[in-house]
C-alpha cells in the first residue's frame, strides 16, 4: 500500500473563495510547484476533510473537480493520486483560458483600490513557484 502524502493546505475563513475552491486552487499549486509529483498519493476524503476540520463532502467535491480537469487520477479501491500532465493544450486555448482568468482577476481585484506596483508585485510572489528550483 502506497504512503499518503499529507497536503500542506491552510484553509482561511475570511478568504471570500469557497473553502472548495481554497482546497482546489491549493492541490494545484502543489502539483505545479512539484512539491506533490506525479503517482503521488493524496489523503483520504475524511483524513483531509479531518485534517482541516471541514465536511467530507466539500473535500470529496474538490477532488472529484480536480479530478474532472485531469489533476487526480482515481484509481478503484487505492484512492487519489496526482496524475501524469494532460495534452498540452493548444496556444489559440491557453490565451483564451488566461483572457478570461485575467478578466476575472482585475474585476475582483480594482475594487480593492490598491496600487498597481502592489497587485504586480503580489502576482510576481505568487507565481514565484513557476521559476524552476535550482539545485545543488
């Protein structure tokens, strides 16, 4: 039987996004930062769903959409596992996907009335993890 990895994820009450979609966008920075590589086995419904003190049922719907978007791999009986990167998808789509993240972005974001250099450098941090890690 394979190891569970535990899933470094803070859930934060006053975070307007839905504790799923919390649980969603943290599984997939983990999977694009390779802190869980591919074969990697996620925790269990309830140990996680223990693990962050929340419903079963809003981890299961987490996993079953990450699963859906071809993040998780379910395999009967063993459980969740990170799967193996999906076709590349092409350019024309990918510009089309960041269109619409970025539009969403900036409508929530410009009723924030912050400072651009402050939103930009915000973004530089959170996408930091996208820089490969050097090594040793």
């Amino acid at each position: 039987m394979s190891r569970r990895t535990p899933l470094m994820l803070q859930i934060t009450p006053g975070d307007p996004r839905p504790i799923t979609r919390q649980i969603v966008d943290g599984v997939r920075r983990l999977i694009a930062s390779g802190e869980l590589p591919v074969g990697a086995a996620l925790p269990s419904v309830r140990g996680l769903a223990q693990q962050l003190t929340i419903n079963p049922n809003t981890v299961a719907k987490a996993y079953n959409e990450l699963a859906a978007e071809g993040w998780l791999d379910a395999r009967a009986g063993l459980g969740l596992f990170v799967a193996p990167p999906r076709q590349v998808l092409a350019p024309e789509e990918r510009e089309r996907r960041l269109d619409e993240a970025v539009q969403r972005f900036v409508g929530d974001v410009i009723a924030l009335d912050v400072p651009k250099e402050h939103v930009l450098r915000r973004i530089d941090e959170e996408l930091s993890f996208l820089t490969p890690k050097k090594t040793a």
